[in-house]
C-alpha cells in the first residue's frame, strides 16, 4: 500500500468522472465552440455571482494572467511573505507583468488591513513602485490550510476601495475554506475583483483552474491566456472533469479535513515531532524536534510506502484528499505512532 500524502493534486479521476469525461461534448474552445468548457465557465459565474469566467489549463497560468490584467509594467503588487504567487510560480509577477512583490510578514500566510495600509507606497512619489493590486491566498499552502477571518478580508476591501487598488484572490483551495468556515461562494464573489479556484486541488480533476472577475478586469483574460500560450482545442473533456468536480467533490471535502484533523491530534502526541500547526482544512504541517534528521524521517516514510512533502524551512507537510482512503488512513495512523528516529 502506497500512501501518497505529497498534495491533493495526485489524485485519479474517479470511475464517474472517467465516465463524465468520455461523454463530454466538445468542440474548438478557441473558435469557442466547445460546448462543455462554456457551460463551466457559466456554472462557476453563476455560483460565485461573478460577471466572467475563463477555464485556464493551470492555476499558475490564472494567477499570472490576473496580475497582468490588474497591472502594469513597473507596478507592484502586496502580498503575504508565505504567499504562491510570489513563492510557487518560478517568478512569473516579474518575468510575465515586469512588477515587483511587497511581501509582508502576516500569521501563517495571511495578512491584514493594517499590514496593507501600511505597506502601499505614496502614489505621488515616482521614485518607489506605484502599489496597484493586494493579492490573498485562501486557504493559504505554506501557512497550513489556514482559512481567513471573513470580516478581515472585508476590511482589506475598504483598504483596496480608499486607495483604488485591485483586489485578487488565490482561491486555488477556497472550496476548502468554504466548507470548512460555512461561507458561500457568492460571498468571496461580492468582495473580489478576481478570484483563481484551481479543479485539481482537492476535487479531483486531472487538470484546470478558473479565472473569474468583473467584466472590467476581464475583458482581456483570453487575450492574456494566448499571450500566455494557453489556447486550447477540444479541452472540453478536462473541462467535464473539472465541472463534475465542482458539482460532485465540494461537500466530502469535509472527509478530509476530518482525517487531517485526525493526524494533528496523532502527531502532536509523538515524541519526535516538536510543533504541528494548528489544522483547519486538509493540510497538516509540522516540525521534527531539533538535532532530528528530517532526511532520515523522509527516508523512513518512504521505506514504509509513505510519501510527504518538505517545504523548507524545517516544515513537513501532508495532504488529505480524494483518494486518501479510509484504510490508508488508519495504516498511516499506525505508521506515525510506530515510527522511531
């Protein structure tokens, strides 16, 4: 038994979503005649209320088209020091829009009003970078899982508002936060000008993110995602995927936040393990005690049938997800209370 706790992205499509796959009607997205990637990209305006969608083949791919609609060369954009769009996408802000990152120290990936505030520069001093967009992660990667206080997000909308900035959110696990915290959809859709939800991340499709805003901001998505190199044929059939994910997938998400929240108590209980951050979706982090191997742990994991990931910085991660069973998840229980260093 292989037990695959590196992310929610190694996941197989399902029987039913093999089955929604083979039957899905489609066409050239790129004369826009594939039925099936249209009637995702409706599914998803309609469910957060927003003006436009657009299927990309990638949630990096979204988030860098969203900074380059929101700004121009020379710009910079606020975000979290943890943040994907600065840590986890190879530099893209800088190559693809020519813009700079303000990164701020926040709690496990989050930032606030204040830390925003705080951090535009004065837009009539030409000698520092014109502010012009705040980019949030929700839930965010290397803070955990961790899940915004709804009401902070609000007051960063008012700071967005008083100093005209763009406002986009990297929702690549907000269905996450969704479920976790009882939100709706429409209520993230009502805040944001842009919002990225990625399909592969915990719902199960093989590919797919897509890229939602006001008609304003979005009106040059497709070109971007061109420029980008993101033309696509009869993509149709990932998009079937992605639309029986979003349809199907959301509500068991709550499985998986059970099973992490599961290991948090296991692993806070073991000898070798010095912190577990604190677990509200399905990401666990944690940190062996000092002098201990992480090498030696990762080894130890991976002689047992057990694969994690290691984020640097002394952070081990695990990911619950779809295919994350539930007799995977008591052999995995056994193996962390059994472990020796």
């Amino acid at each position: 038994m292989i037990i695959d706790l590196r992310s929610d992205t190694v996941t197989k499509p399902t029987p039913k979503m093999l089955e929604a796959i083979l039957n899905a009607k489609v066409g050239d997205d790129v004369f826009g005649e594939d039925s099936t990637v249209t009637k995702l990209e409706h599914y998803m305006e309609e469910l957060f209320g927003m003006d436009t969608a657009v299927y990309f083949p990638t949630g990096s791919m979204a988030n860098q088209a969203a900074i380059k609609l929101h700004t121009q060369p020379g710009d910079e954009l606020i975000c979290d020091i943890w943040a994907h769009v600065y840590n986890f996408e190879a530099g893209g802000a800088s190559f693809n829009s020519g813009v700079s990152c303000k990164l701020i120290q926040g709690n496990r990936g989050m930032i606030t009003a204040e830390q925003v505030e705080e951090s535009i520069n004065p837009p009539d001093f030409y000698h520092s970078p014109l502010t012009s967009l705040v980019c949030l992660e929700n839930t965010t990667n290397k803070g955990g899982g961790a899940c915004y206080d709804f009401n902070e997000i609000l007051k960063i909308r008012e700071v967005c508002n008083k100093h005209k900035l763009g406002f986009h959110l990297d929702g690549a696990r907000l269905m996450n936060a969704i479920v976790a915290k009882g939100h709706t959809p429409k209520q993230y859709g009502e805040v944001f000008d842009s919002i990225s939800i990625c399909l592969s991340k915990g719902l199960g499709a093989p590919i797919g993110t897509v890229l939602m805003g006001n008609t304003e901001v979005m009106k040059k998505a497709r070109r971007i995602r061109k420029v980008f190199g993101g033309a696509m044929r009869q993509i149709g059939f990932m998009a079937a995927a992605g639309l029986y994910g979003i349809t199907k997938n959301v509500e068991r998400l709550q499985e998986d936040h059970q099973k992490a929240k599961e290991i948090e108590e296991t692993l806070i209980s073991q000898m070798y393990v010095s912190r577990v951050e604190p677990v509200e979706t399905n990401i666990i982090i944690f940190y062996l005690k000092e002098g201990l191997s992480q090498e030696l742990f990762l080894s130890k994991m991976n002689d047992l049938g057990v694969k994690i990931s290691s984020m640097g910085q002394g952070k081990l991660r695990l990911v619950t997800h779809l295919d994350y069973s539930p007799e995977m998840h008591k052999r995995f229980l056994e193996i962390i209370n059994s472990v020796e260093l």
